[in-house]
C-alpha cells in the first residue's frame, strides 16, 4: 500500500513539476508564504467576526477547528509519521520557497488549516465557505506547487483539518433555526383588530422590532387592542377582563406576563421586542407578523410550563430556567461576553469564571446529600446534553431537565472542565443529568436565592419544581 502511494506521488509531482511557467507561480508562492502558522486564516477569520451572526459563528468555529488541526497535524501525526519531503530539484528553481521548511513531511499542515477553516464555515454558512473553498484549494496545492509536500501529505492534512472541524459539533452544536415541537391548540378564536387583547408593552425593549418603541406598530396592527405598561401587570385582568394577554419585550416579560396568563387559562400573544427573546425563538415566534397573522387565523399551540415553590410560597413559573448556585451569575457574565465572543465562547469563558471564585453549595436532591456548584433547571429538555445547554428541541415532553456539577470529587472543576472540552460530560461524575417531571432542592446551610428566566428571585431553603404540561397556549402559525 505504502509502495503504491509513494508510486503515485511521484507521478504527481512529476507531472505538477513539469507544468509550464505560468503568472500564477508567482501567486502560489505568495499564498503559500501568506498562509504560514494559519496566519492567512486568522486574518480571514477577524474580517468576518467583525459582523454579528453567522458571520461571527463561522469566525469563531473556524478558529477552533484550526487550532484543533494544527495540534493533530503538527504535534502529533509529524512526530509519529516522520517523513522525507521531495527532492527541490523535482520542481523548477522559480517555484521553490526561499526557505523550505524542515520538519517531517507528512502531513500537510497548510492543508490541514485550510480544510479545517473551510468546513467549519460551511457548517454555519454554505455560501460563504463556496467563497473560501477556493482560496483554500489554492493554498493546499501550492504546497504541491511549491515542492514541499508530496500530494498525498495535503490529501492526509485536508482529512485531518475537515475531521476536526466536524469534531467541534460534539461539545458545539450547529445553530438551530428550527423550532420546538408543540401541541396543536384546537380551541384559540380569532381576535378581529386585536378585539378582546391585552397587550403588555415594555417601551424599553425595542431590540426585537429594529430597535424603536413596539408600541406604535402593535397600535397599528391591532387597533381595538387595549395596550398598558409592563408596570400595569398587576391590575391587567381586573381592569380589563381580556380574552387574551399579549406581551412585546424580552424573556423578562415575556415570563411575567406568561406566568399570569397560565394562571388565568388566557392565551398568549407572543411579540418578541427584547435584547433576548430565547423563549419566542424557541416556540417558533419570529416577529410581529407572524403573531399577527396567527392572531387573525385563531390558530397556535399549547406548550409546557414549569414551576417552583420557595419555602412553601408560589408558584414561581418560568418559561426557560431556574437556578442555583453560580449558574446565574454564569449566564449574566456569558449574555456580557456573547456580542464579542459567540456564545459558545462565551459561555466558557464565563463558566470558567465563575467556578474558579464560587463557593461550593451543600443540598439534599431528591432525598440525596450533595455538594454542587451550581444547578440548572430548564422548562423542557435541553440540548446539548454536556457543557452549557442553549437549544430546545421540545415543548410539549412534559419534563424538566435537571443538571448540576458535584463539588464532593477531587479535582471537580477540572475534570468538569475536561469532559467539557472533550465532550464526554455526559459521562463524567462530576456531571449530573436528568429530566425530570419533579424534583425537590433542599439548602442545608442557611438560605440561597433563586434565580427564573433570567431574574434574581426570593431566597430560601427548600424549592419545590414541577412541570406543568400545556399550561400555556400561544398564538403562533402553523406553516
């Protein structure tokens, strides 16, 4: 097998040698240099992390999965597969870098970075890696071009960079646009000009509609809606006795005004106008005509709650996450790092903080002694099932999911730490995770508070957390 690869790049290389001197040799030889040390790549990546989105994503994977090729072409697989480069005299003098490098030839680390950075865009953004994918084409045979590489060293290194790049799916999963799965509400009713609405208005929001006041544009679409101030919440239902409650601003209120209507059996009208508005994203919720075309059809779906009791007091519903321990001092610091950085990042690098100066947090679960870091409850499954969990595929499932990080092992953080860049958390001991439809937290010194979707709540000693299977409907269309 050996004799016939060696055969074969010797062939190629002759053939490649024996190319006509042509303008573009002297171009292959400058992004051959260009592209020392990934240098090309990096540049490439800070020019398409300066715009938000997918753009960034693309950026910040495409970094990671260098890095993770350029540790697996260059310090390891040269050093366990040491071989010869080709003979200089194989390709003209004018082709030849001025100075050919000396380590093992096997396998290309040029070509391992360019495949790396190519396929971590396309997992964000197909049309923009058809952009790059020829630059990086380019890079990898000039290696060839050049004399420096046999062709079947950039073959093993553009293997080896695209592996990578797929490798960083295992603890960084792919955006997802797609949203949760929910039951169909067969008794909503068309509300003609928003007839028989209340819509809370928090003015502040503004991000979700290009950033103006929501409220013009709400007045517009549905002129016999009533619309009050999110500081009028208390006194909604008993000065205006709606047929539904709506909500324009963020998570918030989203889970202020939400946790009234559950109570109230009223259904939800959904207009995300917040800085986050993970809650609307995940039902499938995307803008003022969406809901506003849902509202008019009278057509929507019915999505779980979940609840929780603060030392016999409640419920408190949320909508996303409840959590104790460092975990909301966690979010805040990766929601203030995540504009820069991406999420993913972020949350690494805000997790890191945070378990380096907490304090570990003694409670019984479920009957069970622990000691924890933190412990996170979200309102459905969600996924990833290691690391920071940030997309929600369902719901409807009628469970809650239920991590922590145990404080009781030697070396928790930094085991944590490990399974998470590896992406073997879930089977770490350090890693607890369940879904649950209840579970029972019990503080065994002194009294902690708890934090629902993104709010400081009461403190306490014992917290009681329910699910409650389609507690809610919310106006959203069916296509």
């Amino acid at each position: 097998m050996l004799r016939r690869v060696n055969s074969l790049d010797q062939a190629l290389m002759r053939r490649s040698g024996a190319l006509r001197a042509a303008p573009a040799d002297g171009g292959l030889k400058l992004l051959s240099r260009a592209a020392n040390h990934s240098a090309l790549w990096l540049v490439l990546a800070a020019a398409l992390a300066a715009r938000k989105g997918v753009t960034r994503r693309a950026a910040l994977r495409g970094v990671v999965s260098i890095a993770g090729a350029s540790f697996s072409a260059s310090l390891v697989a040269k050093r366990l597969f040491p071989r010869r480069r080709p003979a200089a005299e194989l390709v003209r003098e004018d082709r030849r870098l001025a100075r050919r490098p000396t380590s093992s030839s096997f396998p290309s680390g040029h070509a391992a970075s360019a495949a790396a950075f190519t396929t971590a865009v396309a997992m964000e953004s197909p049309g923009l890696a058809a952009a790059v994918a020829p630059l990086a084409a380019a890079v990898a045979y000039s290696r060839v071009h050049t004399g420096v590489h046999w062709p079947s060293d950039v073959a093993a290194g553009a293997a080896i960079g695209a592996g990578a790049a797929l490798l960083t799916q295992r603890w960084w999963p792919r955006h997802r646009t797609d949203a949760a799965t929910a039951r169909d509400h067969a008794a909503l009713e068309p509300l003609v000009d928003g007839e028989g609405l209340v819509v809370v208005v928090n003015p502040g929001a503004g991000a979700g509609l290009g950033g103006a006041d929501p409220t013009d544009a709400i007045a517009a679409e549905w002129p016999k809606a009533t619309l009050v101030g999110i500081e009028d919440l208390d006194t909604v239902l008993a000065d205006h006795a709606p047929r539904a409650l709506g909500v324009a601003g963020g998570d918030g209120s989203v889970a202020a005004v939400a946790s009234l209507a559950a109570v109230n059996r009223l259904p939800l009208v959904l207009i995300p106008a917040g800085t986050l508005n993970h809650f609307a994203r995940d039902v499938g919720v995307a803008g003022l005509d969406d809901t506003a075309r849902a509202v008019a059809d009278g057509s929507g779906v019915l999505v779980d709650l979940a609840a929780v009791t603060v030392d016999g007091e409640g419920p408190r519903w949320f909508v996303n996450t409840a959590s104790l321990g460092g975990y909301p001092d966690m979010v805040r610091l990766r929601e203030q790092l995540q504009d820069r950085w991406g999420k993913w990042p972020a949350a690494a690098i805000a997790m890191f903080r945070v378990l380096r100066t907490s304090q570990p947090l003694p409670v019984e679960i479920n009957g069970e002694r622990h000691l924890i870091w933190m412990l996170f409850v979200g309102n459905g499954p969600y996924r990833p099932k290691g690391f920071a969990p940030t997309m929600r595929p369902a719901l409807d499932a009628g469970l809650m999911d239920v991590r922590y990080i145990r404080a009781d092992r030697r070396w928790s953080r930094t085991r944590f730490f490990a399974g998470a860049l590896l992406g073997s958390l879930h089977r770490s001991r350090t890693y607890r995770h369940q879904e649950t439809r209840w579970l029972d937290v019990e503080v065994l010194r002194g009294s902690v508070a708890i934090a629902t979707d993104g709010e400081v709540g009461p403190t306490g000693s014992t917290f009681e957390f329910r699910s409650r299977p389609a507690a809610l409907g919310i106006y959203r269309t069916q296509d």
